[in-house]
C-alpha cells in the first residue's frame, strides 16, 4: 500500500496481470498508465484508543499493523518517525486494507491506510485520525499493457 506494489510491471508485461494498481508510474514504454485520483493518508483505530495518534508521540507508543503484500515491517511512516527519535511497534503485517481494518478492530491497533479507502470501509468502532504531520499524497496509479490499449473491455 504505502510504496509496495503487489504485482509488478514484468508480470503485465507477460500477460499475468491485465490491470496494476499502485502508487508507482510504470517505467516501461509499453506499458500505459493513468492516475485518476491521489489520496492523503490517516491512521485508523478505534474511537478509544488510550494515546492520541495525531501526536507523534502517541503515534508511536501505538501498536500498529502495516499493510504489506511482501511482508515489510518497515515503509516511509518509519522514516518520519526516525526523523523524530522516534519507533514504533509493529504487531502484524497484513496483506490488504480489509485484514488490517478488522484487526484493527479486533485488537486495538492503528493502521495508517489512505483515507479515502480507511474512511468508507470502517466498523462502527473505528475512526480515522490525522497523521501528525500530513505525509505527501498517495497517487492511485492504474497501469496495463499497450496490447489492451484497442480491447473494447478493458478500455
């Protein structure tokens, strides 16, 4: 999600994938791409979380889940809170936005997910937070091979 994309160019490349979304511009000159919408990014936790995560340091005194295909631990939000002196503790990585809204849920944990995505698709029991410091914009970039660019169903 946060610099992470779960397919790579190579695979539409080869026909494995028809369709990539991500927030990475495709660098291959066969393959096409658009961005029809950027997003900012918040933290998502329940409405009583016992730290404020719009302060760095209840930011970072949170357990957090990361979104990650791959398995990370680590993405830029770790770079701004070094930034700081800062750490936080990641108690799972998950690979979608859906598994880590319910473990959120769940476990009373924060996630920091884009906020277009995190606000429509929470519980009841969970709100989205401002980050402390806004992070830059996330683009939702869609990328396919120039071999779809004539198909009547994938334009």
């Amino acid at each position: 999600m946060l610099g992470e994309a779960g397919t790579g160019a190579d695979e539409i490349r080869r026909g494995r994938v028809d369709l990539r979304i991500s927030d990475e511009v495709p660098r291959h000159a066969d393959t096409r791409s658009v961005t029809p919408l950027t997003d900012s990014l918040a933290v998502v936790g329940r409405r009583d979380l016992p730290h404020d995560p719009s302060v760095w340091a209840g930011f970072a005194a949170l357990p957090h889940v990361v979104i990650s295909r791959r398995g990370r631990t680590r993405d830029r939000i770790d770079d701004l809170l070094a930034d700081r002196g800062l750490r936080r503790r990641v108690a799972f990585t998950v690979p979608t936005l859906d598994l880590a809204l319910r473990t959120v849920a769940e476990h009373g944990l924060v996630a920091v997910a884009p906020a277009l995505l995190g606000g429509h698709a929470l519980a009841p029991g969970l709100r989205t937070y401002p980050l402390p410091e806004e992070a830059p914009a996330v683009p939702a970039v869609l990328a396919w091979h120039a071999r779809h660019d004539r198909d009547a169903a994938h334009r």
